[in-house]
C-alpha cells in the first residue's frame, strides 16, 4: 500500500515535471548557433556571434507568443565537433532552427542532422554552391562562391586583364571560385595560365606568390576564406608584385572589411567582386554599421555579419508567419521566398532552391576618411547562384 502510494506519488511529480518542462518548451524558440569562435576562423565566429546579438536587441526576444533563446556553441571550425554540437542541440536542447556553420565542410556534415530530424538549417557563412542541395531544410542567407567569381571573370577582361593565375584554399569555396572563374573567363576571351591550390589550414602563401611572380601574369585571381586575406595581401606586397604589374583581383573574401583597414595602403586600387561591404551606400546600411561598431568596440561588420544578420531576420520573419505554432516544415516554407532589403541591398531567398540571390557589386579599395573601405562603383543586380542555373 505504502509502495504504491509513493509510486503513484512519483508518478504524479514526473508528470508535472514533465509538464513543466513542456510548457517551457513550447513557451521558448530555440536557436543553436554553431560558430567557429575559436581556431583559423574565429573572426567568422566573432562577426556572426555579434550580428546575431545586435539583430536581437533591435528586435527582441518575444514574438508570436513565444520567447526566443539563442544556444551558441563554439566548433572550433571543426566538422566533427559541429556534427556532435548539432545533435546535442537537437536531441537535448530540442532546438527549431539550426544556425552559423562557419565552412563549408561544416555546413555539409550537419545536414543529414537537419534533414532526420526536420530542423531548418540556416546557412549564414558558408558558400560553396552545392550546401543547399545537401538537405532539403538548408536554407542560405550568406552568398555563393560562384556569385563572386561569375562576376569577377565578367569585369576582368573590359578592364585589360586576359592572362590570370588563379590561387585557390584547397577546398569546396576554392575549387568552385577557380572553376567558376576560369570558365567565364574563358567565354569572355580571357585565359586562366595558371591554377595554384593552397592548404585550408595553415597555408604558406609565399611559395605559391613566387611561382606567380616568375609567371607574372596580368592579374592574380585569389580566393581565400574570411580571415586570411591580409597574408596574402602582405606577401603579394613584399614580393613587389604591384610594382612588377601584376593586379590583384579576387572575391570580396580577400579584402574582408574584418581586416581591410589594417591592410596599409597597399591594399588601394585592389578591385573585388561582392554582395556586401561595409561602405554599401544605403540608409539601412549605415543604420547596421553604426549600431553593430557601437555594440562591439568599433569592429567593423564583414560579410560574415551580415549573414548573420540576415539570418537571424529570416528566423523571426518565419516564427511571426507561422505564429509559434509551426514545426520544422512549417517554419522552412516561411523562409522560402523572403524578400527584403539587408544591409547588403535588396535580397531574395529563392523557394525553388533556398539560396540566397542577390546583388553582385564591383568595388574597389579607397580611403575614406583615412580608413581603407571597399568601394562600390557597379552592380550585378539580382544574380542567382551560377552553380544552380548552368
Ligand atoms: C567559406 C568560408 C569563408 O570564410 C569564406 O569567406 C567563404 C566561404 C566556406 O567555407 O564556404
């Protein structure tokens, strides 16, 4: 009798934790956002981490009856790490969207995750063009790789540039920028002379810029991750290989606003193809900037920022369409098919293919106000992924 009055009794305080905790639950929105905050891709981590925050406290963390809690957790740039982190988010913390994802072979590893369990997965910095057709729950509010070179090999060869050397990090952004690269090139008359591949991790440019040197080609194209590009812009400089005459040209990874204004005035007249830049001459723009630099001790947002910015903005939009009471599949339909204006100019994420399209700027490095910027002087408007229409 004893016995089953403190089972019963039992019983009725696991049901009502049970409650409780469900009514917690169906009272929060979840957000696991999976950064590289520390290792070679910290400041991707960093950026996106401090967007995510801004976007928050301009918008608040109430919306359609719900309060929405962001879980950061730091994989180290590491697939396998984020892989864990992300079943850990879903299975324990029982998260509803899945965000960040810092490469792409991280973007690659969590999409299985994303697609058993029916999670949406925002991809807000990786951009190698096949990550959405990895998981139907991908949905991607940074850019594509193909997007930038595309637009580059269009401008290049009106501008003199018909010889290129092509240096590529040794993976998916890298492989799709110099393949991108050349075959537009080519159409457009131009020549790739030359394809050079440098290790992800910790590369030794110095190598690589010789071998470009003894080329000496009219333009150097380069495509390397967010955080590396100031390297390659000191070796390039120290060999001299300006004054030798070859240009550097590459994808707006390369003059990261992250870095740009520490790269001295060697980096001015360096041109690159993008969708964003911190000097993006628009209202909205300089609303980002200025609050973003006033948050975080007068850092500068990057790209990286602004997917996540956007990202976060495509989370809130779905969870106020879906009013808190939609599941994985729900809240994905309310992602497909947003249009608004970013940050980065006006932006689409396509619902036949869930990537981003948008516009496409050449820019080049000049000195405003004593700070180096990249500066926008012509558009590709409303450009989708070239890796989904070819
Ligand atoms: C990727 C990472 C970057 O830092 C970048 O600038 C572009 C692409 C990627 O891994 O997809």
């Amino acid at each position: 009798m004893k016995k089953r009055l403190f089972l019963t009794a039992t019983a009725v305080a696991v049901a009502a934790l049970g409650a409780t905790s469900a009514m917690a639950q169906a009272d929060t929105f979840k957000i696991g956002l999976i950064l590289p905050l520390t290792g070679q891709q910290a400041s991707t981590g960093k950026q996106i981490e401090a967007a995510t925050r801004l976007y928050m406290a301009q918008n608040g963390v109430n919306m359609a009856g719900k309060k929405i809690e962001l879980i950061i957790k730091d994989d180290g740039g590491i697939p396998d790490a984020s892989k864990r982190i992300a079943q850990e988010l879903v299975v324990n913390d029982k998260v509803n969207v899945l965000a960040g994802f810092g490469l792409t072979p991280i973007a690659l590893a969590v999409a299985p995750i994303a697609t058993q369990s029916k999670t949406p997965q925002v991809i807000m910095a990786a951009a190698t063009s096949i990550i959405t057709e990895a998981s139907p729950y991908i949905i991607r509010t940074s850019f594509t790789i193909p997007q930038s070179a595309v637009a580059m090999a269009d401008w290049a060869p009106k501008n003199g540039i018909k010889k290129v050397v092509t240096l590529v990090s040794d993976y998916g952004p890298g492989i799709d920028a110099e393949r991108f690269f050349k075959d537009r090139l080519t159409f457009n008359g131009g020549q790739v002379i030359e394809s050079l591949r440098v290790p992800l991790r910790g590369p030794d440019f110095a190598p690589f810029l010789q071998k470009v040197r003894d080329i000496k080609p009219d333009a150097l194209f380069v495509f390397v991750p967010s955080g590396a590009g100031a390297a390659v812009m000191k070796q390039f400089l120290e060999r001299g290989m300006d004054k030798a005459g070859i240009k550097l040209i590459g994808t707006g990874d390369l003059t990261d606003d992250d870095q740009l204004n520490d790269m001295g005035d060697g980096a001015l007249n360096v041109v690159t193809s993008h969708h964003y830049s911190a000097a993006h001459p628009s209202a909205l723009n300089k609303k980002f900037v200025d609050a973003f630099e006033k948050a975080n001790k007068g850092l500068r947002p990057n790209f990286m920022a602004v997917g996540g910015y956007d990202g976060m903005r495509v989370i809130y939009e779905a969870l106020r369409a879906t009013k808190g009471a939609g599941g994985g599949d729900a809240l994905l339909a309310a992602m497909k098919g947003q249009i608004f204006e970013s940050p980065r100019g006006p932006m689409f994420i396509d619902a036949q293919t869930r990537d981003v399209v948008h516009n496409m700027y050449l820019r080049k490095v000049e000195k405003k106000d004593g700070k180096l910027y990249n500066v926008e002087f012509d558009v590709i408007k409303d450009m989708k992924d070239p890796g989904k229409t070819r």
